[in-house]
C-alpha cells in the first residue's frame, strides 16, 4: 500500500484532455505479480473524487511470453 501526496513528488494541475505521464517501479519478491488501487484528485472548485486503477500485471522481464 502506497498513500502520499503526488505522483512522483508531483502534484500535476491538469486542464481538460491534458494527461500525465511517469513511470514508476516496485521490488517484487517474486518474478509475476500484479497491481491495482485509485487516484485521488482535487477539482479546482475543492471537490474530490477517486479514480480507479484497474488490476494489472507486473512481471520481470522477459518472464512471460
């Protein structure tokens, strides 16, 4: 479990149909595994909302396939 202000020690402020790209990684304990959670935003207005991150897999390279 990962909570903290930012991604990547940014907190990007983006206008409609802009994206934020990074690339991130974690020490597995083993040669598969997966990943999942949310995002939690900040509207300009002060609302928040929570965007899902759907499962998906981690693997070393060339493990699978």
């Amino acid at each position: 479990e990962v909570r903290g202000l930012g991604v990547v020690g940014r907190q990007p402020l983006l206008q409609p149909g802009e994206q934020f790209v990074y690339t991130s990684g974690c020490q597995l304990d083993t040669p598969v595994g997966t990943m999942r959670g949310s995002y939690q935003f900040t509207a300009v207005d002060g609302r928040q909302f929570e965007a899902d991150i759907a499962e998906f897999t981690l693997a070393v390279p060339h493990v699978l396939h």
